[in-house]
C-alpha cells in the first residue's frame, strides 16, 4: 500500500495521508485524495472479498458518522464529511464487479463500440423483437446472455498489469454492453407485463 506521510494540522506529528484520522491523536485529517483499492484496504485485483469490503466501509463509516462530530469544529465537520463522500464514491467503485473492473483498467475506456459489439447488438435487438410475444423464449434468452455474462466475468484475469490492459478493456465494453442489454430486458418484460415464474 501506498501511503504518504503527512503531518498531522492538531498535534504536528507525522501520520499517513489515507488514513481518516491522526495515527497519534485520533483527529480527523483533510482528506487529499486517496484511490479506491489504498482507501478501503483491499488487495487490488479483480476477485475481492465483498463481506470484508463491506466490514471495512461500514467501520469507517461508523466512525465518520456526524454524529461523533456533533461538537467538533466547521473545518473538522468538513473533513469528516469529504472522507465520507470518498468512502462511498470507493466503495461504489469496488463493490459492483463492472466499476471494479473500470477502476482496475485506470484510464479512460473509450466509449466507441467496437463493430463486433454493434454486430452483436444488432442481433440481439433484432432477436428481442422476434420473440417478444413468447414468454418462453424471452426468458431462455436472458438466461443465455447471464451466462454470457458469467463468462465474461470468469475470465476477466484477476490483476491487470500493462499486458492485460487491452483485454481487459475489451471485456469491460462487452460487459457494458451485456449490462445494458439485462436492463433492457428487465424493461422489456415490465412493459410486457411479465411475470417470472
Ligand atoms: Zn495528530
């Protein structure tokens, strides 16, 4: 992990930049910037643990609560608040494996779709209209893409160095597309009055 040393404004002695309080007089520091995976003290890759994840959020989140700050200073409440927004901003990022994977990619993905892409959304566009009128059909097809999707997910490679950068960012805009074809689905059935059995 990747930490700064910084000094702390209440006591002046020295203590870490991605941590939210003075490792020697507990005081809420100013928050400078700290990246996802360093703020929550998760491992970077792809695979994470969530329920630690989620056990480290809540725990600061516990400890930045308003509440603990009813009686500090404007500045000290303004810090409080600015850790806060990046713990849930992070913990956004890492907890949804789509995000996940964007932050891990750590650049602008562009947004052009590649051809095969458009290919395939044509297909599936054309196929949703198709079988619109049987029940059936429309639920074997979203069971289909949800295993497209698990595929994908199953071989998205765990860290993503230089080497992996471009297939990882292939997968990422396949996986974005498939997201939003789910969602178009989940509309479809809503408009369709469906009901899963
Ligand atoms: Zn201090």
């Amino acid at each position: 992990m990747s930490s700064l040393e910084v000094i702390c404004w209440h006591c002046h002695g020295s203590t870490v930049d991605t941590e939210p309080f003075c490792q020697r007089c507990h005081t809420i520091l100013e928050y400078k910037g700290v990246p996802p995976f360093e703020l929550l003290h998760i491992e970077k890759g792809f695979s994470i643990d969530l329920k630690k994840l989620e056990r480290i959020y809540f725990d600061f989140m516990a400890r930045l609560h308003p509440d603990r700050f009813a009686r500090a200073s404007n500045q000290e409440k303004s810090f409080a608040l600015q850790w806060s927004s990046a713990f849930n901003d992070a913990y956004a990022k890492l907890k949804d494996p789509l995000k996940r994977l964007k932050t891990l990619i750590n650049e602008e993905v562009p947004d052009i779709q590649s051809p095969i892409i458009l290919q395939q959304a044509m297909e599936d566009q054309e196929k949703l209209v198709q079988i619109q009128r049987d029940h059936k059909a429309v639920q074997d097809f979203e069971k289909d893409v949800q295993k497209r999707i698990q595929d994908l997910y199953a071989s998205v490679p765990n860290s993503i160095g230089t080497q992996q950068k471009k297939e990882a960012s292939d997968l990422y805009l396949r996986l974005k597309y498939l997201d939003t074809l789910m969602r178009n689905i989940y509309s479809f059935k809503r408009k369709h009055a469906f009901t899963d059995s």
